[in-house]
C-alpha cells in the first residue's frame, strides 16, 4: 500500500488523453521514419505498420508467428528440436511435388517429387492414405505418379479441386508453414510462420504451457479475454520497444482495458470503440455524423452530456480536472 | 519475398532471339552486330553524315538497339573523347576565343555532341580533364554544367551537404534585390527592391555568364562567427545597428492597391468622391483626409492604416423602398479603397487608366522602406538562414585590432550539423578578396581552394586560418578566444516582419458561426485547435477551455423553452418571450456556444427534432 499510494492517479485526473498523446507523439516519430525504411524487406510487419494492425484488431496478422517452447532434453539438443520442428511443420501436397489436371480424363495427376520427399521424410503410403481419403478412392499409382480419379462432373470442379489438393495436409500442423529452430536464452526453441494455438499444444514435446503467438484475435478465442488483454500489451510494447520508443507501459494497458473491457476484443475506431461511445453527441462527432444523429432520433435518445466531447460542444465545463469538483451545498 | 523479385525479373529472351532495332519505339529490323551497328551510326553522325538530332543506343540486356529522333527527348551536348584524349583541343579554345569556331561549327566537325538519357547510358562521361582515362567516351564541357542555373551561383556547392543546397536554391528565389530595372515603370501588385545592392566577392563563372551582378541580390556582409549573449542562438542573428543605419539590408516596398468604378445592371454605377457624410457606412472624416477632388490621394501623401487611398461610393445592395414623399431617396453605399489595417507608407505614384472591362480604374502604389529590424530574415547563400535578434550599436559590437567590427554575428552552432563547410571558406575567401582587391573563384569543383586563401592571409599579415582576437565592444577587454571573422555575400530575403506582425485583443467575428475570423488580413484571432483543446483536456483545465471556447469565442444565451425543448424568441414589440412552438410556456435563458445553436438548426433540417432538458447549474 505504501508503494501504490504516491503513484496512484488523482481523481479527475484524464488519463485517455494523457495515454493517447504518449502513445501518439512517439507514433508520430515512428510514421516518419516507416517511410524512410523504403526498401528493406521486412520479415513481420513492425513499427507503424504492426501498430495498425493491432488497433483496428485485424483477423489475422499479415504475418501470423508462433514462438514454440520445448519440453526436456530436446531443449538442449538441437537435433531433437529439428525433429520436432519437422512434425509440426505443415507438409501439403503442392510441397511435395506438382498437382496438375489431366482434362482429358478427369483426372487429377500427381508428379511427387523424389527429393523432396526424402527431405522432408514423407512416404509414399502416407501420401497415397491422405489423398485417398480426401480426393477419391480411385487413386492409381505409377511410380512417382498418383492417378486420382475423384467424382466429378464439369471440368470446373476438376480445377477446383486440383487447386484445393495442392494445399492437401499430408503431415504437421494446419497452418504451420515453416518451422525454424532458433537458440534462445533458455535452450532451443521453434519459430514458426502461421499460427495454430490448439493445434500446437497438443503437439509432442512441445511445452504446452509456454506457446507464444502474435495472433491476437486466435489468443482472445482460444485463451480468453484475459489472455487477449495480456498478449495485446506484450504486442504494442514489443512494438514500441523495437521502435525505440519508451512509452509507459501504463498508457498500453489502458488502451488494451479499454480493448478488451466488455469481454470481446474491440477496435480503435468507427467500429470499434469510439462508435460505441455513450453519448449521442460523442459519436456523432466522431464519424458518420448524420447516421448517428438519425438513429438517436429513431430511438428518441437522450444525451446525458456525461463525456468530454459532449460538453465542449454544448459549452459546458468538461466534467475533468478542475471541472469535476462542485459546491456541496446549493446557495 | 521470392515471388515479388520474379515478379520483377525481366523475361529470359530466347538465345537465338535477333537484335531488334527500334526506330522511335517502332521495330524496323533486325541486326546481327548491334555493337558494330551502333559504332557505324555513331561515326557517320559524327562525320556529318547523318543528322545530329540521332541518338543511338545499344540495350544489351533486352536486345535492342535503339534510334531515336522524335521530339521531347532532353539531350545535353558532351565534349567527346577518343582515346582518353578530349576533341576539344587546345588549338580549338584558342580558334574560340578569337572569333575562327563557333558552336555549331564544333557540333557538325564531331567535337561536341548531343546526347539523350539512353545514349548516356552507354557512355563514361568525366566530369573533369584530368580524370580522363582510355575508357571514357565523353568529357562535360565544364564541371559546373552539371548543375542547373540556380546551383550554378551558388558558391562552393561541392563543400556543402546536399540539404543545405537544395535549401539556398530555394531561398536565393526569395532573396531582394533589383527585379526588374524599370520598376519605378511597373504595377506589380507587391515588390521590393534593394536599397545598395552589391556583386559578392565570391562568384561562380556561371555568375558572371549570366551578367547576374548587374541586378545582383545581396550585400557583402562582415560576418563573425561567436555566441553573443545568446541573442543569435537557435539561428538568429545579432546585426550591426550602424550599419544598418548606413544603409545595410535596407530595402523598399512597393504595394499596388487597385480599384474600378463598376457599372451594374439597371445603369447604376460606382463613383470615385468623397464620399458624403449621409453615405451608409461612412468613416470617420480623417480617414478621407489625403483625397483630392476627384476622390484620389495625392502622390506623397502619408498614408497609415485604414486610411482612404480611393473614395468610392457605390448603388444600395437592394432597392430602396419608395419613401413617403413618393420618390426614390438617393442612398450610397460607401466602398472605398483602403489601405490595410497594419499597413503604412507614403503614396508613391497613382494611375488612373481603364480596366480590361472599360471601366475608370485607379491603381495607387504604397512605398514604404523596409530598415532591417529584429525579425526580418537574411540567408547567406549556403541554406544558412537566420532571423535578426537583436540590433547592436558599432560601440557594443566586438572589433578586432585592426577595429573591424562585424555587420553580422551568426552562431557557431548552426555550422557543425549542417556541415556548410563552403559557408567557412566563402568567409575566407571573401576576406582574401577583400584585402587583395580580386573577385574570388567559387564554381563548382574548380573554384579557388583553401589553400590559395591560406597563403593570401599570410601574405597580408593575418591569421591564415582567419582567426582572430576580438575585443568585447562593451568593456573593451580581449575575448579569450580566437573567433572566426569573414566577408561572406548575404541576402535580405522577403520575409519581413512588417509584413507579417500580428495581434488580436478583440476584433470582428464571422457572420455564420459567431467565431472570431481568420487571418491576419481579416484582423482574426489564432485558431485554438483540436490538440490545442486535447491538452487542456489532458491537463484538467476545465475552465480555461470554457473561456477559449466559450467565452472569448462565439457565445450566446438562447431562450429555452421548458415544455418543447426548443430555442424561443424574444418579442421586442410586446416585450414579451415566447416560444414558436408552444406558443405560452415559460422560458429559460441558456449560456451556450453560437456553433451548438446552429447544430440544433440543423439537426433540424435534417427532420429531426432535438430537444434540450434544462436542469439548474449545480
């Protein structure tokens, strides 16, 4: 108690601007200097880019990625950790080799690539299984050459469906498209390009308890709004950090409560947060004015001029700082 | 990453794929030696055989040759080099100079040649002589051509980071000097001109082409280079009051003020007069005080602010009603010409001619002269721009032994991050040039060097670094420091304060919004602006917004009405409040912002009916 009570925040104090000039002064240096990086390739999105990214709450990342930590000995032995990598890693058909359609016979011909297929230790059973089960019953095998027989009828669906093999899952995890094993601070760990929570988790010798991923809207529906909250402050830091850019991490995980306070991730802007503002006033000024102003006529809404922005409009004292304080007692 | 580079990957042409040749874009065969091909044409366009508007080039990568001939393609000419040896010979300068070859003759015998961008690809072009080896093919006719006309004034350009270039083009374009010759002829409807305008020290070759110092823009300024309590930090500059009143940077300003006696529809027209004292919306008499008969100021009249420069009255806006006696009264309209509020000068010449329109038209043309005063901005020719700060007397001003005293004291802070290094030698060099009596060489990569200053500095018994020890003007005591004191070419650019000043207690308000107007020309205020009002948010002051944007802007107090919620009326007649609405119902008076009152008018016609619940201020 000792400790908190100096650094509390006065009552009336405004912390949403405060928090949104620190996070927007800094944000201004940053969209600068983003333009001034022209041409270096980026492998994630970071700096303003990412930063966007995470306000308007995208479905997906740009570049989904995952951080996957390992359980015992294979946190110290890199072989291990490759084999690992290369269960999870998402293995589809196009990869092995290449899918074409043959027109004259409604078939879907499938050249596997020798190689390849050592490479990445995939038997020729495995494939035949998987693409048995997906594509058609009538599967002849010539060497290294599938014949699929699948039941269509137009030659649409013939490419349709050829299209929709060469992403045929043969082995690993869905959306995992490539695993690499890094050395980090405790051991090996497997950075993974796409993202697949669940599908991690339940992956052999991986540490469950320790998945890391910068999808945020899969952390919210996987892990919950508490989760969602914590990954979303972990995120905008990382981003301001790599910036250089020292923002109070106070600021942050306002802006991320406010996100996440009603038990769903929102986003900053016309559909998120600001349009869903109390006050009639405060959206209307906002954006699309007249469609506000419409709909509170519709429902004979009532403005209670509680917030900041309905105030200064009317001409009122602002309900902040030094406005918040009132006589006790009516003269 | 991969997939984009392909993208970008030119197509991989068949080995067997003939040179094509393009003659304007246009394919018009095939050729097997493109190399040989290109050499012959080149030759023969060189010989005279073919017409020197031919430019050839020989695209290995897409197997094309190209020849173009159409127009729009920018071409520069190039000396040409065979065998590491330039065309244009000593021989040939000479037959030049003395009047026996001229340009076109060096063009047709293949000394010089035209080239467009993609000939120039395939060409190695020296910039200067010396640099000559076997390879090159071509050699610019002087280092300096590869600037254009405004760099190539520009003094020392290879000394100075590309920036602070960029930066003294743009500002030499503002700088004041003699614009025209006939000005004293001219209307234009703003103008200033340089009271003693001089050639600098230091100029360029192409300085003295273009006959530049024959309306030069600048003076040669004594210029050290020392803090000076802080009255020239952050770019400002500390100028010499003396001399200043000798005549240092002074300029004139000419501003022309035109106005036409319109004649409108119905045969009513305008009139230049003095205007009566029944005229709607007459001024004070003194302000009509410099008109002559005729409603035109005199020549030399001193004029100041919202003084009349042209009476003239103009037909009512609407049509008068027929007064009692049955006949139309006679009303004008005041709307003379004036002199702007915050502007003074004397009357300087005026012009009574036709408009385009064939209407009588007077222009009168306001001079005032400009004395550099703390806040007008100079600029050397480096992108070294600065504001006066302060205005010394020669008595105050450091001196050196010899009792030199600077005309201008610039910051040592504004050098070392800009990287002007041609700022320092100009300096130098002016110094040199001041004492030996020469014009100093400053064109790009051959000017004069560092070392030619050097040794003239020595030469003349001075520091040959250009330092030297000041006397501090106000105890006479030698500052510790040596400091850095030059001769170097400064411009008066035409950003004047005088032009520029100013302030708003009160002053009129928009017509619409009730809010203060805009702009310095309207007497408006300063918008107080989103972020402005964000902070004052974020600092809690809530009472100082209400009065910035509330009191001190468009306030007013509105009727309400307690039943409907709508804004009433006041009845003047009756003395009585009323709402349109209701009709009998009581009123309140509300405090509001005028811009709320015109949201709630068009809430309205937007067909919704917004109504507003009063409560007592707690």
């Amino acid at each position: 108690m000792m400790k908190i009570s100096p650094i509390k925040v006065a009552v009336g104090e405004a912390v949403g601007i405060v928090a949104a000039q620190s996070i927007g002064e800094p944000g201004t240096q940053m969209t600068m200097r983003t333009f001034h990086y022209a041409g270096v390739a980026e492998q994630v999105p970071t700096g303003l880019p990412r930063l966007i990214e995470l306000v308007d709450v995208r479905k997906e990342p740009k570049k989904p990625l995952m951080d996957i930590y390992l359980k015992g000995a294979a946190k110290d032995d890199e072989k291990k950790a490759q084999a690992i990598a290369a269960d999870i890693e998402s293995i589809t058909l196009g990869r092995l080799g290449e899918v074409v359609e043959d027109f004259t016979q409604k078939k879907i011909v499938i050249e596997l690539d020798p190689d390849e297929m050592s490479h990445l230790r995939v038997e020729m059973d495995e494939v035949r299984k998987k693409v048995k089960a997906s594509l058609g019953t009538d599967v002849e095998t010539d060497g290294n050459t599938l014949r699929v027989k699948p039941k269509v009828n137009s030659l649409r669906m013939l490419r349709r469906l050829t299209n929709r093999a060469k992403s045929l899952p043969i082995r690993g995890v869905e959306r995992i498209r490539r695993c690499v094993v890094l050395k980090g601070k405790d051991g090996f760990f497997i950075r993974t390009a796409g993202s697949n929570i669940s599908g991690i988790m339940k992956a052999e010798g991986v540490d469950s308890t320790r998945v890391y991923t910068n999808d945020i809207k899969e952390v919210e529906k996987m892990l919950g709004i508490e989760a969602a909250r914590n990954a979303l402050v972990h995120e905008l830091k990382q981003v301001l950090d790599t910036q250089g850019l020292n923002v109070d991490i106070r600021h942050i995980m306002l802006l991320a409560d406010a996100m996440t306070m009603n038990g769903q991730i929102k986003s900053i802007g016309r559909h998120g947060l600001s349009g869903q503002k109390a006050g009639v006033l405060a959206r209307a000024a906002f954006e699309e004015t007249v469609k506000h102003l419409v709909n509170a006529a519709i429902q004979a809404e009532e403005d209670r001029l509680i917030g900041v922005t309905e105030n200064i409009i009317v001409g009122q004292t602002v309900p902040l700082g030094t406005g918040l304080v009132k006589l006790k007692m009516k003269i | 990453m991969a997939k984009k580079n392909k993208k970008r990957r030119l197509p991989k042409l068949p080995a067997d794929r003939k040179i094509q040749v393009l003659l304007n874009g246009r394919l018009v065969g095939t050729v097997d030696n493109a190399e040989e091909f290109v050499n012959k044409l080149r030759a023969d366009r060189r010989a005279g055989l073919l017409p020197v508007g031919l430019n050839f080039f020989h695209n290995r990568r897409a197997k094309d040759v190209l020849i173009n001939c159409d127009s729009g393609r920018a071409r520069r000419p190039y000396v040409i080099v065979e065998g590491g040896k330039s065309k244009l010979t000593p021989a040939l300068i000479d037959q030049l100079k003395n009047g026996q070859m001229s340009w076109g003759k060096l063009v047709s015998i293949g000394v010089i040649e035209y080239m467009d961008a993609e000939e120039e690809e395939a060409s190695l072009i020296a910039l200067k002589e010396d640099d000559l080896t076997p390879q090159h093919t071509h050699l610019e006719i002087d280092p300096v051509t590869i600037f254009g006309v405004t760099v190539s004034v520009l003094p020392y350009p290879e000394y100075n980071s590309s920036p602070r270039i960029t930066m003294a083009c743009a500002m030499a374009k503002q700088s004041l000097g003699t614009y025209t010759t006939n000005f004293n002829m001219r209307n234009d409807s703003r103008a200033h001109v340089m009271f003693y305008p001089q050639q600098p020290l230091m100029q360029t070759r192409p300085y003295k082409v273009l006959k530049f110092a024959e309306h030069a823009a600048g003076q040669n300024f004594v210029v050290a280079i020392t803090s000076m309590m802080g009255y020239n930090a952050s770019d400002a500059l500390v100028m010499s009051r003396s001399a200043v009143d000798r005549g240092l940077g002074r300029s004139i300003f000419y501003k022309t003020h035109e106005t036409e006696e319109r004649r409108y529809p119905g045969g009513q027209r305008d009139k230049f007069e003095i205007p009566a004292v029944t005229t709607q919306g007459y001024r004070e008499e003194k302000a009509y005080r410099h008109l002559g008969e005729d409603g035109i100021a005199f020549p030399e009249a001193q004029v100041g602010p919202k003084d009349v420069l042209v009476g003239k009255t103009s037909p009512p806006r609407f049509l008068e009603e027929i007064s009692v006696f049955g006949m139309v009264e006679e009303k004008k309209r005041e709307n003379s010409l004036s002199v702007k509020g915050g502007e003074e000068g004397t009357v300087d010449s005026v012009l009574v001619t036709d408009s385009l329109a064939g209407h009588r038209m007077v222009k009168a043309r306001i001079r005032s002269i400009k004395v550099p005063e703390a806040g007008d901005k100079f600029a050397s020719r480096h992108g070294q721009k600065g504001v006066i700060g302060l205005l010394l007397s020669q008595e105050d001003m450091p001196f050196t032994k010899d009792g030199i005293s600077p005309d201008l004291i610039i910051n040592p802070h504004a050098i070392p991050s800009r990287m002007t290094a041609g700022h320092l030698l100009e300096m130098l060099g002016g110094k040199a040039a001041c004492h030996t009596g020469e014009f100093g060489d400053t064109s790009a990569f051959l000017g004069d060097t560092e070392d030619t200053f050097r040794s003239q500095m020595k030469n003349l018994g001075f520091d040959e670094y250009g330092e030297e020890t000041l006397y501090d003007g106000f105890t006479g005591q030698a500052i510790k420091a040596k400091i850095y004191i030059g001769c170097i070419y400064y411009q008066k650019l035409h950003h004047l304060v005088s032009n520029k000043m100013h302030v708003r207690s009160r002053g009129p308000v928009q017509l619409l919004t009730h809010q203060p107007t805009e702009g310095r020309a309207r007497e408006g205020g300063l918008r107080f602006g989103e972020m402005e009002r964000d902070c004052l948010i974020g600092y809690g002051a809530s009472m100082l917004i209400r009065e910035r944007l509330l009191e001190e802007s468009d306030r007013t107090f509105e009727l309400v009405c307690q039943k409907c919620g709508s804004i009433g009326v006041r009845d003047h007649i009756k003395n009585a409040d009323y709402c349109p609405l209701c009709e009998t119902s009581q009123l309140y008076q509300a405090e509001m912002s005028y811009a709320f009152k015109l949201l709630l008018d068009e809430i309205k016609a937007l067909g919704i009916f917004p109504r507003l619940i009063l409560k007592d201020r707690a």
